[in-house]
C-alpha cells in the first residue's frame, strides 16, 4: 500500500479520519504506524497529502490529513478486454488500473466461457476491491468506469463505433503482421482478446469498423500479460 484511500463515511471533519478493518491493519502489523508517524493519503476520486496519525486504538487509528495533491494523469486508453479466467482476469484489471485506465469494457466473444461471468471477480464488490488495490499501489485516487457486456455482435456494431469515434484503433491480435508501434499517441481504443483469441468472424467485424490488427510478437502473452505490455507503450 502505497497510499491509503479514504472514503466519506471515514471522514469525522473536513480534516480527519478513522480508520479500521483491512486499511488499520496494514497500518498496525505492516506499516506499523504509531501516534505522530506520517504517511501518504488519498480522498476517493478527490485529491492526496499527507496525514499525521494521532492516535492508534484496538480496531481503528485516528488520522489529521491535509489533501492537496492532484491524481496522476490517466492513460488517454480505452481499453475493451474480452473476458478471460478469472484469476488472470482480476491480475489483467489490477494491471489496467494501476497504469491509469479510467474506462474499462468487459466484453464475451466465442471462446469466452460463459460460467465466468458468474465469477465474483467482476462482481460490482469485486471490481471495486481489485480497483482499490490497484489505486493504492499507484497512488491514484481516481475510480474506473467498468462496464460488461454479454453480448459480442451488439457491443461491437453499437457500442464500439460511439466509443472510439476520432481515437485510434487498435486491435490486438498475435497473428497479425503489423508490429506493434514503440508509442502511441493521442486518445485510444484497444481490444484485447482472451487467451484463446478471437475467432477470424470477430476479426472481420472489428475490422469492418476500421480496428488495425497489430502483434507484439511471436510469443503468445496470456490476457493479462497483454493488457501490461500493450499499456507500457501508452505510459
């Protein structure tokens, strides 16, 4: 934890928190924080500083913070990711998140299987813990926007066009013969596949609206690999 994410309900004035469960043990057993230590704070979709602790209690710690530090700017990315496992899948958003995507479509397509969308790990709690996590280790205080989509051919002829209209389009294949750019400038879509790849029927629809297939290689990167990969060009 690189910075401790506060929340309104934690707010006792418009200087000071309390702090309990998981976010005061990490300060007691990890940080191992004591009265007027300091440590790096961040307002939920608001601004960081710094917060002095003023005291350390059973199951809670008391905090005096002074918030006046802008998040990190966020990648100029839009990332559509099919899909996938769903530990690669929660590793593949903890890594978007933490590299500055604010707009994230979870997309099904053929060789999506459709028991992984039952999986908590994109359940709304469970975006939101992995989104947590992530903030806290970049130091960002700014949420993602996470939408899914079951439905491969609406999402792609509805969804899609409005959503990368003026960006660039860039679609993420490991068979494709144009290598992927050393950087990338300007405001982005990216589609990423699951581990298996999209079906050439995909590909053509994506295509069909104007997405250029790139590689970033000869090997074959598991999802989440990808998704780090293709976001450093960004960074």
């Amino acid at each position: 934890m690189n910075q401790l994410l506060l929340f309104e309900e934690d707010l006792v004035s418009e200087s000071a928190a309390l702090i309990k469960g998981r976010r005061f043990l990490h300060m007691k057993e990890i940080l191992k924080n004591a009265e007027g230590d300091s440590l790096r704070v961040g307002l939920k979709d608001g601004k960081s500083g710094i917060a002095e602790v003023v005291s350390m209690g059973e199951d809670h710690a008391e905090i005096s913070f002074n918030l006046k530090d802008s998040p990190p700017p966020a990648l100029d990315v839009v990332l559509v990711l099919a899909l996938c496992r769903p530990k690669s899948m929660k590793r593949a958003l903890y890594y978007a998140v933490s590299m500055g995507v604010k707009e994230i479509h979870i997309i099904r397509s053929y060789r999506v299987d459709k028991s992984y969308f039952l999986s908590p790990v994109i359940s709304d709690e469970g975006i939101s813990e992995t989104s947590l996590l992530a903030l806290e280790q970049c130091r960002d205080t700014i949420f993602p926007v996470v939408r899914i989509h079951k439905l491969f051919k609406p999402f792609a002829e509805d969804i899609l066009p409005l959503i990368s209209a003026g960006k660039n389009k860039i679609l993420c294949h490991p068979y494709s013969a144009l290598p992927f750019p050393d950087s990338v400038s300007g405001e982005s879509v990216i589609i990423i596949g699951p581990d298996g790849g999209f079906i050439q029927y995909e590909i053509d629809l994506l295509r069909g609206i104007c997405f250029d297939c790139y590689s970033m290689g000869e090997r074959i990167l598991r999802t989440e690999n990808a998704v780090a990969a293709v976001l450093s060009k960004f960074s």
